[in-house]
C-alpha cells in the first residue's frame, strides 16, 4: 500500500483548506496515461472517493484516493512533499524502506 509522509499529509490538508472543499473530500490519485518517463499520475481535488478507489488514511480530516490501477502502481512506495519558501508544495514518490531498515 501507497505510503504518506507527515509532510505530504499536512500539505494535502492546506491545500483542501485553500480550495474550500467540504469535509470528506480529498486528493484523488489516477493513472493518466504513459509518457517516456513512465506512467502519468494525474493529482485532482475531489469531494469524496469514487465506489472502487482505495482510500489511505493520511491521519488527517483530508483524504487520498487511489483509482484501482494506481493503487497497484504505487504500491511500496511513500508519496512525500517539500514545499518552498512561498509555500507551494510539490509532491513525490520514494521508495518505502524495508521493514528493519532504520
């Protein structure tokens, strides 16, 4: 299962917060075709999960859904994010550590 770092978790919340959405809603993930870097993943606001997605719980009132196919491409992975100094965040994927790695 897809992975969330604290700083991806507090970036998703702010930016629900700055679009004004209702309780529930969330940042959907979604395969969005290949590209010669790989698989395209499309990032939209949505107000609540579709009836297949995966919902990961990022421990916060904001959500992050998973369409099915993206689910499996992000398996094993952290999805993280730095923001910058004018406070535009930027998500992206890591490899999530073996169990015992420190």
């Amino acid at each position: 299962m897809l992975a969330v770092s604290a700083a991806a978790s507090t970036a998703i919340s702010k930016a629900l917060q700055a679009v004004s959405l209702p309780e529930g809603a969330g940042l959907r993930l979604a395969a969005d075709g290949v590209t010669d870097r790989g698989t395209a993943i499309q990032i939209t606001f949505v107000t609540d999960a579709a009836p297949d997605d995966q919902v990961v719980d990022i421990g916060a009132p904001a959500g992050l859904f998973l369409e099915p196919v993206t689910a499996e491409l992000l398996e094993g992975q952290v999805l993280d994010a730095r923001t910058n100094p004018d406070g535009l965040a930027s998500f992206f994927l890591r490899p999530q550590r073996p169990a015992g790695d420190g």
